[in-house]
C-alpha cells in the first residue's frame, strides 16, 4: 500500500482498525493538510479528512472515539530558517 502522496515527517494514529497518516512534509520545503487513512480489511487507503493547516513534524494520538494530529511546523524550509510552530489541534 502507498499514500495517496509521498510524504515525510508525518504523524500516524490508529483508531477503530484503521490507521491515520496526517500532515508531512512533500519535497523538501511544503507541508500537507492530507489526511490519508488505511483499512487493513479492505486494504485500501484513501484521503478522508484535510487538517485545517499544513504541518509537518507534527504528533498524532487516538483516543476511544477520535484522532488528535497536533503542533507541528508550518513552514518547514523557511529562508530565515525560522520554522513557524503551530498550536493548532485537529480532531478527527
């Protein structure tokens, strides 16, 4: 199986038999809102959710009934080299 996109520095999460792959990094300075999300039984893995902001180098958790994606860096390769840190939390 592969995501819907290549990323790296992206967080993942597993909830109700499914495993959610959020935010990342594609290339080497643009972060992503994807959300992709992996069922085992049907071994397919499709793009269901968007975070409301970029982010890469976040952390995810999962809880009885949701997916927490959290904090992250919003601008991975900033020229300043001043990455912007995010306080943002999307729950899914």
């Amino acid at each position: 199986q592969t995501l819907t996109s290549a990323r790296a520095d992206l967080a993942a999460a597993s909830l109700g038999g499914r495993v959610y792959f959020g935010g990342g990094r594609i290339g080497s300075d643009t972060a992503s809102a994807t959300v992709d999300v992996f069922d085992p039984v049907s071994n397919t893995m499709v793009t269901t959710y968007t975070l409301t902001s970029a982010r890469t180098r976040l952390a995810a958790a999962a809880s009885d009934y949701a997916v927490f994606f959290a904090g992250g860096v919003t601008n991975p390769n900033d020229a300043t080299c001043r990455a912007t840190a995010s306080s943002r939390v999307d729950i899914i």
